[in-house]
C-alpha cells in the first residue's frame, strides 16, 4: 500500500501540508496494521456473537463478542476509509491523474475481481453444501447455476440473496475503488475551474486543526444523515448500486464522509497539527461509550434502533456516530503520540496488510469449522481462530507478495 510522508513538526505547531514532507508517517502505518488485526478478530468474532448472516451458523454465542462486533462495526471501517484517504492526494499530485487511475485499477480493481472470481465462490459453496438442503452439486455446476444465477432459482431458497453472487469482505476494496475515482473527478473538475478562473490573487493561509465545536458539528451532520438513510435502508442491508457496486447504504454516509475528511486532514496537515488534548478528550468519549455498550451486555435490543423513523432509531444514529468520530480522532492521537516509531517487523507487517485483508476471510472460515466440533466456550473458540488466522494471514501474504507478478498488484 502507498505510504504517507511524515512531519518531524510537534503537534502544537501550525499545520504543515504533508505533501511537502519527504518522510513516511510510521504512526499511520502502524494504525493500519492494527486495523487489519482488527478486522481479522472481527470476522473470528461473527460465528460467535453477532445474529446477523455468518458462513458458519449453530455455533455458541455470548454478548461480549455481539458487543465487540457493534463496537468495531460503528468505527473501523470509517477509520480504514480515513486512512486510505489520506493517500490518495499525494498520489494525485505525485505522480499525475492518468498514473493515479492507472495504479487504483491495478492495486484495488484486479484483487478485487480476482478475489470476487475465487475467493467469495468457494466461500458460498462451503455455505452452500454445509447448510442449505439441495442436493449435492459440483462446484463448477454450482459456480455457474446458483453463484451467478444461470440456473433455475431452487425451490424454498434461503438466501441470503438470489444469486449468491456477492463480494463479501472485498466490498472495501470495491467501494475504496470508487471513492478515489470520484476524488480523482472532482479533481479534474477543480483544476478545469482554477483554470478558467485564472490565477488566485493570493495563497489562503493554512487553517487550524478542527476543535470541538467542529467535530461534534461534522458529527451531527453525519448522524442526521445516517438516521435519514436508515429510514429507507435499515442496518445490514446491502443493495447493488448501478447493478454491481455492493454497499451498504445504512453506513454509507459515515464511510463517504471520513473518505472526504481524510483528504482535507492530509492537505492542511492536521494529521499532525490535531491538538493532543483535543484527540485524548474524544478518546475518552469513545472508550466511555464503549463501555457503555459492553456494560449492557451486547444484546440485540440495540438493533431495533437499527432503522425506522422512531427515536430508539435516531438515538442509536447519534450514539454510533459519536462512537464513530470519538474513536477515529482518539486512535489516530493515541498512535501519533505514543505509536510513531518503526521497527522491520512493523515496516513488513505494514506492506502485508492489504493483501491480509484479501486472503484472511478464508483462513477464519476453515478454521471456525475446524473448531466447531472441538464445542469450545465461544470466546476459546474466538481467540484459537484469531490466533492462528493472524499467525497464517501474515507469513501467506508475505509469500504471495514474493510471487511473480503478484507484487505489482499487492
């Protein structure tokens, strides 16, 4: 993955736009690692708490790891967004609008439509043969009869969708694939009009980190829209937008909007000009609304706020975004003060992390049933398929990336 320049400038000094810095921002780097660890233990975490739709179902579940999942379901992904965000400027800029189209479609669009192809298949198939009651089928007949619907729809089919074409976990890629698109034509259309308009009488000063009054502001704006996206598309609801982007509109409006906020953050160099106190002040909001939800005991009652025009829907709107904006802006100033440095492991880590997020899905799967008649405790059977998925992930993404060819693309 790309990598972000990095300041030696303290934090208390005015902004400096990080473009202009020849040196990599290690804390970034670092946070994404262990975002990528953290989705690993996500989806270990989804065969044993949450109710929503899993590839392994019957197995024992506990509230503490339901309450994980909606902890890390209302931030991480937003904050994958925000970082990936801050790359795409300096790519822009670095290398030019045509090598940075080139270089997304090789780096997002070919993973993404190999790993569709391959992946997510064979995923549907273990599914499909492990608990749906059709006779048994081939893969390849499968493949082509029920994954991408050229056969007859079977009778009493229990979904989740018809066909079973779906991209699972790759659905960031996909969605991370357009957004840079959209940047990159907005681009294009700022230029054309900087352009006409001729050029400015005079530089605008750089501006300040946001403080409160600006992040509750931008978190407020994007709640009200979540609950009015809601009100059409409930939680866990996914839709084809254009017949094959696959989203998840009930999210949408957090994930656009950190995208958007990720690339203002890196042109006026708030990554590092965020005030400490200011990120430690959000952290504890975060952690405290965590809690919160972990002291209720991660019971799907929340859920029923999950969309609707009803006030337990607008409440859990607000609650989840604030979680969201709170632990965004905390992690980013925890791994910033405390989290800057690097180490070869940490550099190695960093450049497997992509491709850890394209092959972990299947390792959990196989290892979730390989525990299942094991009938550990479910948070036993949590920790053994987080273990050892992220002790496999790694060292497989470093070999695939030493393949022939497999470097450019991962």
């Amino acid at each position: 993955m790309d990598t972000i320049p990095r300041h030696e400038t303290p934090s208390t000094q005015p902004p400096i736009r990080d473009i202009a810095a020849p040196r990599r921002l290690h804390f970034v780097d670092n946070l994404r690692v262990a975002l990528t660890l953290l989705v690993v233990a996500h989806h270990a975490a989804q065969a044993y708490g949450p109710s929503d739709w899993w590839y392994v179902e019957d197995q024992p579940g506990t509230g503490v790891l339901s309450a994980f999942s909606a902890v890390n379901g209302s931030f991480f992904m937003s904050l994958f967004f925000f970082v990936s965000a801050c790359l795409v400027p300096a790519s822009v800029d670095r290398g030019g609008s045509l090598a940075f189209l080139r270089g997304r479609l090789r780096r997002l669009g070919i993973p993404f439509l190999v790993g569709a192809l391959t992946i997510i298949p064979a995923l549907m198939y273990s599914y499909y043969v492990s608990y749906r009651d059709y006779p048994p089928i081939s893969f390849p007949a499968y493949y082509a009869d029920i994954f991408l619907g050229f056969g007859e729809r079977p009778a009493d089919w229990t979904g989740p969708s018809w066909p079973d074409l779906q991209f699972g976990h790759l659905w960031f890629i996909q969605n991370l694939l357009v957004l840079s698109l959209l940047y990159l034509l907005c681009h294009q259309v700022a230029r054309l009009v900087r352009r006409l308009a001729g050029p400015a009488d005079e530089a605008r000063p750089p501006r300040s980190a946001p403080g409160h009054r600006a992040l509750i502001g931008f978190t407020l704006a994007v709640a009200a829209a979540t609950f009015l996206i809601r009100l059409s598309y409930p939680l866990d609801t996914w839709v084809p937008v254009l017949e094959f982007i696959q989203t998840e509109p009930a999210r949408l409006a957090q994930y656009a909007a950190f995208f958007a906020a990720g690339i203002v953050a890196h042109r006026r160099g708030w990554l590092t000009s965020l005030p400490r106190r200011t990120g430690y002040a959000w952290l504890a909001v975060g952690v405290g609304l965590a809690a919160a939800h972990f002291a209720a005991g991660g019971t799907d009652a929340v859920w029923f706020g999950a969309g609707g025009a009803d006030p337990a829907s607008a409440c859990w709107a607000v609650y989840e975004t604030f979680l969201c904006t709170s632990l965004c802006v905390g992690l980013l100033t925890l791994f910033r003060e405390h989290a800057a440095g690097t180490h070869p492991v940490l550099r190695s880590m960093s450049a497997d992390a992509f491709t850890v997020y394209i092959v972990h899905l299947p390792l959990v799967v196989v290892l979730q049933h390989a525990v299942a008649p094991l009938d550990l405790p479910p948070l036993q059977a949590f920790g053994v398929v987080t273990g050892v998925a992220v002790a496999v992930s790694f060292p497989l993404a470093a070999a695939l990336r030493r393949l022939p060819g497999f470097r450019a693309v991962l």
